[in-house]
C-alpha cells in the first residue's frame, strides 16, 4: 500500500519508518528544507533507540520517502496520515493551526479515493473540521473519508510501542475506511477498538490524563509518607501489586514532562470547560506536578543550609525521561531557573539531550561526563533515571565532590549504600 504521513516528529516518523519497514511505499511531507535533506540523508531531527537504522534500511529499500511537495505523496496514496503539532495556547487549548493548514493542503492535492487520517491528538470534534475543509478544497474528481487513529507512543520505546501496541484504536463512520485501515495494520498484532470518531478523538486525551494522574498520586503518597516517617516506596510497591491498578506509573519523582502529559491535561481540562464542566480533578494533578518539582527545589535549598546562592548544583539528567532526547516541559527546566535565580553555579550532563538543552537552558555549565559535574559540587541531583548514572562509580562521585550530598530525584540508588560510601543522601518517598 501507498501511504503518506505529514509531519516527521516522533509520531509520524517512528510511525512511518515502521509501516516502510513492514512492506509499504511510505512519503513523508515535511515543510522544512533542511531537515527533509538531512532525512533524505538519514540525519534524523530525533532521538529514538532504533529508528536510525530503521530509516536508512528503508531509504535504501525505497520505500521510504522525503519530501515537501504534496503533489509527489497525496495523489498516489489510499491513507494519509496528519502526524504535526498540536501544542498548547496561553489557555490551555490545543493549538490546531498545523493540523487545519495541513487539512486544506491535503484536499487541494487529492487525486482519487483517500482515507485521511488523524494521528495529531485534537479535540472533540476536530476531525469534523477536518472533514469540511477536505470537502471544500478538493477537486471534484476525488473522494475521501476521515477517522481517527490515536498514537500511544512512549519516547524511547516507540518503534515496539508501534509494532506491539496495547490496542489500535480506529475512529471512522466509513465501513470502506475501518476496512481499509485494517488491512494496513494486519501485520501489526493487537487489539482493536472500533468506534466512532469522537470517541478516538477522547481516548487519546482521558488515557495519558489517568497516566498523568497517576504519577501525581504517587508523588502525592510520597510527600505524606515523607511527613509520616513511612517508606513511600514500599507503600507504592504494595499498591501497585493489586492487578487492578498495577505498578506502572506509580514511582515517585521531580514530576512528569513532555510532548504529551502536560499539554494534554491542559487540553482536557480546557474541553471540559467548553462543555460546562470543571474537571477539578485534573487541575489538582498539574498542581501536585508542579510541587513534585519544586520539591526538589526546596530539599536542595534545605541540605544547603537554606539558600543556593553561591553554591556549586549539578544536575545529572535533563531530557525528562531516559532513552530520549526531548527537553518538552522537562522538569530540568523549572529547577534550573529556580537555582540561577537563587545565585547558584549550575552544572549539567546528559548522555543524549544536551544539544537540545543547550538551546533552552542558559546559564549553565555543560560537562562531557558525570564526574565533570560532580566535581567541586556541593551538592549532586539525579533528575532523570538514565541507565548511565545507575553504574557511577559512587566513591569516586564522593571523592570529587566539595560536599558530598546526594539527592536522588529518581530513587536510582540505595540509600543505605549511599550513606555507607558517606554521602548524605535524600530521595523522594524515602
């Protein structure tokens, strides 16, 4: 089948690389020169495990395919995937711009009997949007259907997210489209769920807002267990060992991040309230998130003596989750500032997402490694739980180290372990 996916961010490029590779003729539209080149060129604008060889084995197959016309892809394809941007406005709102551009874009170019796909996460009722401005753009040669196809990607497990899916969501009225679609997801073995387009449309949002609730909860019982002298992480532990919530999402931290929770909480919060309804529940999930941070925050300023000013931070962990590069909303972010305001000298490394942080965070020192950061340190906080910083040799950490004060926002170390090396150690929950 000939398909084409508009937009190449980790959506629409994992999902098209995955598709090429299971035996399609795959485009994808871009709308920037440079970076259709560099992926013409297997130079890819993301970080995920795997997809580089991925892109280039089908580069060379010719089944995957680079472009920014639409009148190379459109015609020619029976789906087309609408993989761009859907970020949030000042309000909370998703930002449909992209994916209306795009829709007018795609109805000027199509050329027979197309599916078009939404892939972006849109509200209620975007895809009727979308099926309107298709009618009244397209030539009158040419016939289409929309539905929606929601994406449940994790960054850095995307190409097995998207090969070994919990369940692949097809949201159509069209019985030729749902037929259609379920020829093109045969190879890919799942559960499907059926139904209606503005169904699709809220199983996207209410999914990744539970996810982001639960990671509140968690932090929430572990700000209670820390008051208490309990080990929220035992608690956690035995919560999460009821099959009927599971242990998944259920660690403790500096707070979520990224392309997906904190815009989509905001999204649905912001559609409720067109509806009349005040999802309280979900403002109080973005308030605990936001204290999970500045938690951190203030556990530093503690083991320092009660002010940053004039202290050495290092950070070891910036993208807000391991195996990715993405820096969205990343809990580095906040706390970075917060110490620079603070008058603090700030430390950083990485192992894959310091080019993208160098582009956000300012005012920090970036080091090629993490003893760099460790020395002369007064203090170390592990921000994102990269499998790196699991193996440190934490004697040497300690010897580099003005201070030795561990703070460990990811619960990666034994605290006994730690303490016995003569760190002074705090995690979250502990």
């Amino acid at each position: 089948m000939t398909i084409t996916f508009i937009g190449h961010g980790y959506v629409g490029l994992v999902s098209a690389a995955v598709f090429a590779d299971l035996g399609n003729t795959v485009w994808v539209i871009g709308h920037t020169h440079e970076k259709i080149e560099n992926l013409k060129k297997g130079i890819l604008p993301i970080y995920e495990p795997g997809l580089e060889e991925i892109v280039k084995r089908n580069i060379k197959a010719k089944r995957l395919i680079f472009t920014l016309d639409y009148k190379e892809a459109i015609p020619s394809s029976s789906v087309v995937f609408i993989a761009v941007g859907t970020p949030p406005k000042a309000n909370g709102e998703a930002d449909l711009s992209s994916v209306l551009l795009v829709a007018e874009k795609i109805g000027r170019n199509l050329g027979r009997y197309a599916v078009v796909v939404t892939k972006s996460t849109v509200p209620i009722g975007t895809n009727r949007k979308i099926k309107k401005i298709i009618g009244r753009a397209m030539p009158e040669t040419a016939s289409f259907d929309v539905a929606s196809i929601p994406e449940f990607l994790r960054e850095g497990q995307a190409i097995s997210d998207t090969l070994h899916p919990d369940r692949i969501v097809i949201g159509t009225e069209s019985k030729r489209a749902q037929d259609l679609l379920m020829e093109l997801h045969m190879p890919i073995d799942s559960k499907y769920v059926l139904t209606n387009i503005e169904t699709a449309e809220m199983i996207k949002y209410a999914s990744n807002a539970f996810l982001a609730t639960k990671i509140s909860f968690a932090n929430a019982i572990a700000d209670l267990c820390e008051l208490t002298n309990v080990n929220g992480l035992t608690v956690l532990e035995a919560v999460g060992l009821d099959k009927r919530i599971g242990n998944r999402f259920l660690s403790p931290g500096a707070g979520y991040g990224g392309s997906c929770f904190p815009k989509d909480v905001k999204a649905l919060i912001a559609i409720a309230k067109q509806f009349g309804y005040s999802f309280d529940l979900l403002k109080e999930v973005e308030k605990i998130n936001r204290n999970a941070t500045l938690n951190i925050v203030s556990k530093a300023k503690k083991l320092l003596g009660g002010e940053v000013k004039g202290k050495a931070i290092g950070l070891l962990g910036l993208s807000f989750k391991p195996n990715t590069d993405d820096m969205r909303d990343a809990p580095s972010i906040a706390l970075s500032s917060r110490f620079h305001e603070g008058g603090a000298k700030i430390k950083a490394y990485d192992p894959i997402a310091m080019g993208n942080a160098r582009k956000i965070l300012k005012n920090i020192e970036f080091c090629e490694d993490p003893y760099s950061v460790a020395k002369d340190s007064d203090i170390l906080i592990i921000l994102t739980e990269w499998n790196e910083f699991r193996q440190l040799d934490l004697q040497k950490i300690k010897s580099l180290m003005r201070k030795p004060i561990l703070l460990d926002g990811r619960n990666i170390y034994d605290p006994q372990t730690a303490s016995r090396i003569g760190f002074t150690y705090v995690g979250v929950g502990r």
